[in-house]
C-alpha cells in the first residue's frame, strides 16, 4: 500500500503545495493555474503582461496566488521566478514550464530570428527553470515535480513551423532525460502533450478555413480542445498519484494520435 492510501489522503489533493506556472496569463496556463488551485495548491503565476485575470480565477477556488512579472526570452530571471515563490510561501513543490510561442513561416524562408525567439522561450528556459526548480527540490530533500508542456508536434512533424516542431521535440527529449537523473532524488519530470486547443496559440489555424477543416476531421472526439480539458492531467501529475509516472509525454489530445 502506498504512503499516501495508507495515510487515507486524497492522492489527487494538492493542499499545502506551491506550483509555479509560466505563461500563466492566458490559454492552456491559466487553466493549468486554476486547476491546480482548485486542487488546493497555492499557485505562482508567471507572465510578461498583468496576470489580474488568473489572479481573481485563482482566488475565487480559495487558494493564494502571486504575480510575478518576467520574460522568458532569456534565462535572466529564471532565478528569481523561483526564488520569489520559494519566498512567498517557504517551498516550492510544482513546476508547469508552459510558456511558449509559435512562429510559422515556410522552412525555405525562415529566419535566424524566429528560430533563436522560438527556441530560446520554448526550450532554453523551460530547461534552465526546470534545473532551478531541482536545485530546491534537491535542496529542500522533498523533491518535486515538473511538467512540461509539449505537442503533437512532439510527436509528429507538422509544417511551417520548423522552429516550433524542434523545440517540442526537445521539450519530449529533456523530459525523459531529466526523468533518468532525477527519478531516484524524488523528482517527477513528466510533460502534458495538448492536441489542438482553442488558444492564441492556434488562431491562425483556425482562421483558416481549409486547416481548419482538416484539422478537426481528424480529431476523434469531434471538437477543439479547450483549456480545461487539459487540469485533470496537471492535478494528476502534480499530485502523489503520480509519484511512480516519470519521463511520460501524456497526450491530451481529443484521440489525434489515435487516428
Ligand atoms: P497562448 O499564446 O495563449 O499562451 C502562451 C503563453 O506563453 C502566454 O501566457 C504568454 O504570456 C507566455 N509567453 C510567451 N512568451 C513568453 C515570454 N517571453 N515570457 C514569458 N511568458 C511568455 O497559447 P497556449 O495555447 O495557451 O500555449 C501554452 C503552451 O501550450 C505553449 O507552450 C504552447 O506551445 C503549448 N501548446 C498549445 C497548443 C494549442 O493547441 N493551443 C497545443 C500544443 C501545445
């Protein structure tokens, strides 16, 4: 029996947890934000712009929220993100590395600039945030968890968005690599692949009748993903219930890959 059916604790309650969410401002984020708060876990949310929106969401669930600004085109403030929650609340417990940007462009035409912008967001700092956030974990001698958020086109090539398809590649990559160095320090790297949601992220593709179509007649359950189909995979693997899930990219994806 697991120490958590033993104690008869919820597996799936987050109380007395403390998550870091980037990107927490909008779409996927901020419904990961409100999820895990609904959960009970105290939630930091990450973002360039106001996070007033999550924050008044998160709090109406009745657990405590912070803002704190920052932009993840470089890896500056990856230290201090984690030392502000780490402050706030005396421990960090969750990592939600979902800040991401999309640029599109045919592959003969792309650019150095889109590459570097995508990658650097996407990749670099999720990396550098995720080993932050080790850092405590180890420190602290709890460990933790990490949840990536990848793709289909983690899984897939896609087209026009080369940059995009690399650095959700690599995001499946350094999960399962981060899952091998950590598993044994009682770290949980794990990623959340989202199939196709109703986000800024995929409003070019929507407005684009053709994609559009193609898209959502391939897509088994008949509609677009919205952002809070995908809170039951992030409580679950912020939660003891996963403690023996590491290096998994979990689909959410309406039964896209199933196809
Ligand atoms: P979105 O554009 O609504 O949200 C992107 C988030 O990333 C925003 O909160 C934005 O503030 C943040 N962000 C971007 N650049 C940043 C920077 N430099 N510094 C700090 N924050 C920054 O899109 P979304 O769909 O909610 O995307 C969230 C994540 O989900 C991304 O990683 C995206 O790649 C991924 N994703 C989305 C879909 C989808 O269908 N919408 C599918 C698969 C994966």
């Amino acid at each position: 029996m697991s120490a958590t059916a033993a104690s008869g604790r919820n597996p799936f309650d987050l109380g007395g947890l403390t998550a870091i969410v980037t990107g927490a401002n909008t779409g996927l984020g901020q419904a990961i934000a409100v999820a895990l708060a609904e959960a009970g876990s105290a939630v930091a949310g990450i973002a360039r712009s106001s996070l007033d929106e999550t924050a008044a969401l998160v709090e109406r669930t009745g657990s405590p929220f912070l803002a704190i600004q920052a932009d993840l085109s470089t890896i500056e403030p990856v230290e201090r993100i984690v030392e502000a929650a780490q402050a706030w609340r005396g421990s960090v417990d969750v990592l939600v590395n979902n800040a991401g940007i999309i640029r599109r462009a045919d592959s003969l035409d792309y650019t150095e600039a889109d590459w570097d912008a995508v990658m650097d967001v996407n990749l670099k700092s999720a990396f550098f945030l995720a080993q932050a956030a080790a850092r405590r974990f180890v420190a602290s001698g709890r460990g933790g968890k990490i949840i990536n958020i990848a793709s289909m086109l983690s899984f897939q090539g896609g087209i026009r968005v080369p940059a995009y398809t690399a650095s959700k590649s690599g995001i499946a990559g350094i999960t399962r690599l981060l899952a091998c160095e950590w598993a044994q320090k009682g770290i949980n790297v794990n990623a959340i692949a989202p199939g196709y949601f109703a986000t800024n992220n995929t409003e070019a593709l929507r407005d684009d009748p053709k994609r559009s179509a193609e898209i959502l007649g391939r897509i088994p359950a008949g509609r677009w993903g919205q952002p809070s189909d995908l809170g039951g995979a992030a409580v679950f693997l912020a939660s003891a219930a996963s403690d023996y899930v590491h290096g998994v990219v979990l689909p959410v994806d309406g039964g896209w890959l199933a196809r």
